[in-house]
C-alpha cells in the first residue's frame, strides 16, 4: 500500500518541472507514494496550510516560507529542489535602459514575494530610488505577462518559459536575477518540524532527484518539452529555451538546502524591511537529514 502524501505548490511554472516529471513518469509512485497535488495561487496559502497541518510538503520559493519561520512557524527547509530559474526583467520594446523606467509603473505578484525584492534591489543598484517608479500588484505570471502586454505595465518581473514567451512576442530582456544574486534558491522544499523521521516525504525527494537525473539526460529532451508545456500552458520554442537554460552544465543540480542560498534570501528580507537586522543565523532554518539520506 502506498503511502499517502499531500504537497503543496505555488501556480504551474518551469520551477516546478521536476515535479511535474515525477508524476508524469511515475517516480512517485514507484516510491511507493500516493502524492496528492494542491495548487494555490500565492506563497503564502500554502505556507498557513503547511503550518496548520493540512500539507505535508510544500515546494515553495523561499522568502515567503522563511519570513514565516522567522516570525515562529515550526518549519524547515529540507531541500533547494531549483537552483537554475532566472527572474527576468521583461520591459516593453521602448525601454533600452534601466533609466527608462523612471515614472513608470512595473508589474510584481504583490510587491512583497521574491521576484519583488529581487526587483527592487536590480532597480537600486541600476541607479533607481523607490520614489521614482511605481510598483502594481498585478498578480500571478500569467496575469503580469498579461498586463505588459496590455500596456499596463512598462516591465514585469517573470520566470522561465515566461520570459522567453514575451521575447518571442518582441518584449526585451533588460536583465536577470543573476546579475545580482547568483546563488539563488528558487524553490525550497520546506515541511513542519518534527523530532521524528518522515519516510514519505523521503520518497518525495528520491522522485525529485530522480526527475532531475532524467531531465539532465539530453536523450530526454524531446519528451521533457511537452510535459512543460502541459502544465504550464505555454509553446514548444519557450519550453526548449528554458530546458537549454536549466540544463547547462547538463547534469542534474544539487538538492542540498545551502546556507549561502538561504543567507540571500534572508539579506533581502531585511533589506525590504521584512525582517529586523541582524538577520538570524542560516542554519536555523535548514534540516539536513533528509538531503543526507539521498542516495
């Protein structure tokens, strides 16, 4: 009998990927596990509902599960399931530069997620004071690739395929997350504290690992292409561009939950105000043992 496991997780983006591989291919069921989906449309849902006990995985971005765990919820990160996204600064075809974008208003999810505090330390370190453009909570991906297009917004802030979707469209690329946080958990793999060991949520990062290991096989590219655009309901040239971002080096990335990573994620809180300096130790927010019984 399979063991049953419930896991949250936030829209249906590139991020997400490995897991989508896992239930298409039936990794987690040859884990012996019954993994229940749950999709909610903002980080925070899935976080309250971690920590109320009606999750038991959640895969994540981090800012929102940390500021959580610094305010008290008993919570962990257990795994960095996608260290290879981008967040990129997509800008209508008029803006050239960073200055461009003085008086404009720019699309986030809600001003206070990760694509969002990313963004506004681009902006600070390109020359743009909080004052001298306007930030519109126009939510998920799709809604804020929606709004660029609809000339609502000048720029938004997206992942992959999303992205490569509007460069297709003829929006431009003004810049990435990697020009300033290089080492960037994307998604975390976070679950409530416990004493005790959990099998089934062991189970759920072998398929995880195991998706990756087979999406790093170029062999499987042409199958891994229609699985993403799938679930994410984008085309086949956006999926492609982002299995050849994901997938250089092509071997499968670490799932280890680092303390550089989530250091990153905490400096930016505190950046934003979020969280009162000096930030708590890394660490503190990490469980290892189950990244240390991957095998």
């Amino acid at each position: 009998m399979p063991n049953k496991l419930c896991y949250g997780q936030v829209q249906r983006s590139a991020m997400n990927w490995p897991i989508f591989v896992a239930d298409e291919l039936g990794f987690f069921r040859e884990e012996e596990l019954a993994a229940e989906s749950r999709v909610f449309a903002s980080p925070l849902e899935p976080v309250t509902a971690l920590a109320a006990g009606s999750l038991d995985l959640l895969n994540v971005i981090p800012d929102v599960a940390l500021l959580e765990m610094v305010q008290g919820a008993p919570l962990a990160i257990i795994a960095n399931t996608n260290s290879r996204a981008q967040y990129c600064l997509m800008v209508q075809s008029e803006i050239k530069t960073f200055n461009d974008l003085q008086g404009k208003k720019i699309g986030v999810n809600d001003g206070r997620s990760a694509e969002g505090l990313i963004l506004k330390r681009l902006l600070r370190l390109n020359g743009l004071k909080p004052d001298s453009y306007d930030l519109a909570a126009t939510g998920a991906p799709l809604d804020r690739c929606k709004t660029l297009r609809e000339g609502v917004v000048a720029a938004t802030m997206v992942t992959q395929p999303f992205n490569f979707l509007l460069e297709e469209e003829g929006f431009r690329n003004l810049a990435s997350s990697v020009d300033i946080v290089p080492d960037y958990p994307f998604t975390v793999c976070v679950v409530r504290r416990a004493e005790t060991f959990n099998d089934p949520i062991l189970s759920f990062l072998k398929a995880v690992w195991r998706s990756w290991q087979w999406l790093s096989d170029h062999r499987n590219r042409e199958r891994a292409i229609p699985t993403l655009t799938q679930w994410t309901g984008t085309t086949e040239k956006p999926a492609e561009a982002t299995y050849d971002l994901y997938l250089q080096p092509p071997e499968p990335p670490s799932l280890a939950p680092t303390e550089e990573g989530v250091t990153t994620v905490l400096e930016l809180l505190a950046e934003s105000g979020r969280i009162p300096r000096p930030t708590p130790p890394a660490r503190k927010f990490i469980d290892l043992r189950y990244f240390e019984r991957l095998d």
